[in-house]
C-alpha cells in the first residue's frame, strides 16, 4: 500500500497487541527480522489504562480494545518527564516480563495508581512518561542498528498513535515513514489478499482508494414529520455548521480503517470548546478525548505547520492558533487530516464555503457510529443515532435532513428568515 515502488528496500515495524519487531525488506523482498524489541507493546501500553481505571474488572486477562485510544488522549495531559522511583518500578515489572502476566493486576493493588480514576494528575503525568518509555525502547534500537536511511513502513495497531508517527518522522533515522490508514487489524484482509497475490502473480502493489467501503442504504424511510427534508448547497450546510449546528456527513463509500476521513463523519464549526464537549456527549466518550480538525491542505501549513498532505488523520502537528479550541488538545497539537481536490472533492468543497463565510478552512471531523461499532451505512440506523445522540440533523449526498425537535435548527431557522 505504500507509494514505494516494489523492489525498494525498506525497513518494517510492526508493533501491536502482540508483536514488536523490526524487519528489513531486500529488493527481492526477502523479509529478515532484524530483532523482536518488545513482546507485546500494545497490551503492555494499554495496561496501565486499566490499572487506574476503577470500572475496569481487574480479574479480565487483559485490556479492552479502546484503552489505547483513551491513554493516547491521557499522555498528552503529561506535564512531567522524569519518573519517580516508584514509578521506575512499576515501569520495570511492566516492561520486563516477556509476556503481560495474566495475574498483572493482582500484584498491582498496592500501586499508587491501583483504582485511583484517570482523571488523577500523576496518573496523567505517568501515562505520558510511559508512552515515552515504551517508544524510546524502540527509537534506541532503530538509532543503534538501523543505519541504511531506507524508508519505513509501520504495520500494527501501534502505527494509529499519531504521536508515535510523528516521532518517527522527526527522528531522521528514515528517508520517509508510511503508515497505512488501515494499520491496525482492520487491514488484514487487505494484507491477506496482497500476500495471496504476491505468491500467485509476483506482484505485491495495489491500486487501493481510503474511499473503498459499501455506498450508503437508503434502507427506509424517516419518519414523516420529524425532519425538515430539503436539497441542500456547500454554501447553506457551511452556514449551518457556522450556526452551530452539528450535522452527520455521509458521502460515497465509507472509509477503509478506523478512522472518519470525511465520508462518515460528525462535522462542526472548529471554534469553540464547548463543541468538543457537545461532541464528546454526542460519541457517549470521555471528556479528556480530544475531537480532530480536517482542514483545506493549501492552509494546513499556516495553522497547523503542516507542509505536507496528511489524509489520514495518521499524525499530529501544532496548533498556530487559538482560534481552533475545539480541535486543539490540551498539549497543543492536533490530530489532522488534511483534504484536496483530489483526495475528497466534496469536502474539499463544503471546506472552502466554510472558509468563505468564516475566515477558516477547518471543521471538527468525529467518526460517525454507534459506541464501539463500525460506521453507520444505513437510513434507519442514522435516523436513530441522530434521535438518541442528539445531532442536530445530517446530510446524505447533497440531502439534509434537519431534526425539527433541536432548538439550534429552530433557532437557525428563525435567524436565516425560513
């Protein structure tokens, strides 16, 4: 999946739940590992989540698939970089056992970070130290031993950590670093497949597309009368969003990997942070995750320092404004996914109406599904989200749909005169 061509050396990463190891790929590619660095860095960076989270039942053998999301958004909270003794000790039993022990939990209960909630300071500062330590242990292995400058391809659950990604790149240890928006498990079948035609044919590229997914199903009707139903413009969905209306986005197929890339996807206006916080309440998720810009790529450099594109929401990058609080984490970096013509042409284009009536290119961009589920495809099922969630309405291919029971499209309407 990476633009390199086929034949090109490169190095390979892979780190998820279970695997941590480098891999060099030769121009017959020949894979060789080049070393196993840790055993399981995912389970072992999700672990913590668990440890000071007291609805966590300590008895599971091991984390709940978002726990690494959640101390993604926790580390950035970190405001101290040097480990007390304690917590070297902790960070020792974590980190040098060979696998996650299933009984982690039981030899934990005299920590101080046993139960105490996530919303606990030195817990935040602790999650941040030992998100550094975990890719330290990495980056000195790749700093020692990986000496070619060849470029670096990065599989497994790990390469989501758009902090991690962006390390990786300011390392100057490679030439460029790729990292697939299905990095994660979402992308085995596509894996599988590659792997099959490699064997069959020799060749191991794909044509593929992010925009790959089933197209929307018109699946029933909404129920008469609870939508204001009407053909709607760029112009009047940025005007809605720069209201403060916050509307659902269905465009073509859905996205490939975890991430909303503008195709199914919660927008609204970027400015305030009281919107992270209706959108927060809307995903039914914690206060301290931070919510994501999509923003025009000819501006992405101006307000975020980004000077490359950046389509799928694989890397962070510094906020240049305080105009963006909504999509500004806490430490000051943003998750961002930038849009062309090419990329997203629709968005593209609802992006520079939004630019023409506020003065920025830039929306919150969220993943539109049901907790813990896959993107919502359906009429019924977004119907209903939109009902139990709380948006303030959708739109499906140029169609909006404007929930006549939310004060905010009431309010909107009365203001643009309809």
């Amino acid at each position: 999946m990476s633009p390199f061509p086929q034949g090109s050396p490169c190095y390979a990463l892979v780190w998820e739940g279970a695997i941590g190891a480098f891999y060099e790929i030769d121009p017959d590619m020949n894979i060789t590992l080049i070393a196993d660095v840790m055993n399981e860095p995912g389970n072992r960076y999700a672990s913590i989540y668990g440890l000071a989270d007291p609805t966590f039942p300590k008895n599971a053998p091991f984390s709940r698939f978002s726990d690494a999301g959640k101390l993604m958004a926790l580390a950035s909270f970190s405001k101290r970089g040097t480990p007390t003794a304690e917590e070297e000790e902790l960070m020792a039993f974590l980190l040098s056992s060979g696998h996650v022990r299933l009984d982690l939990y039981d030899r934990l209960e005299s920590s101080a970070y046993y139960n105490v909630g996530t919303d606990d300071t030195e817990f935040r500062n602790f999650a941040g130290i030992f998100s550094d330590r975990i890719f330290d242990t990495f980056y000195r292995f790749a700093k020692a031993n990986l000496r070619k400058k060849l470029p670096l391809v990065i599989s497994g659950g790990c390469g989501l950590n758009c902090d991690w990604n962006s390390k990786w790149r300011e390392t100057g240890i490679f030439s460029e670093v790729f990292v697939p928006p299905v990095a994660n498990d979402s992308g085995s079948a596509i894996g599988t497949a590659i792997d099959a035609q490699l064997h069959f044919t020799g060749d191991a590229k794909i044509k593929w597309d992010v925009y790959s997914g089933l197209p929307f199903r018109t699946d029933s009707s909404v129920p008469p009368g609870r939508y204001d139903v009407r053909d709607t413009s760029y112009d009047e969905v940025a005007h809605m969003l720069s209201s403060g209306l916050i509307l659902g986005w269905v465009n073509g197929r859905y996205e490939i990997g975890p991430r909303a890339l503008g195709n199914r996807s919660i927008l609204a206006a970027p400015f305030d942070d009281n919107t992270r916080v209706r959108l927060n309440e809307i995903k039914q998720r914690e206060q301290f995750r931070p919510i994501a810009p999509v923003c025009l790529e000819g501006d992405a450099a101006r307000l975020f320092g980004c000077n490359q594109e950046s389509p799928f929401m694989l890397y962070t990058y510094r906020a240049n404004t305080d105009a963006l609080a909504a999509v500004t984490h806490v430490n000051g970096t943003a998750r961002l996914q930038t849009v062309s013509p090419s990329t997203n042409a629709q968005l593209y284009e609802l992006l520079l109406a939004f630019k023409a009536r506020t003065g920025y290119g830039v929306l919150c961009n969220t993943s539109l599904n049901f907790n813990g589920k896959g993107f919502i495809n359906n009429l019924s099922d977004l119907d209903t989200y939109t009902t139990d969630h709380g948006l303030d309405g959708f739109v499906v291919e140029g169609r909006a749909y404007l929930l006549r029971s939310s004060e905010r499209f009431m309010a909107y309407r009365k203001d643009a005169g309809q």
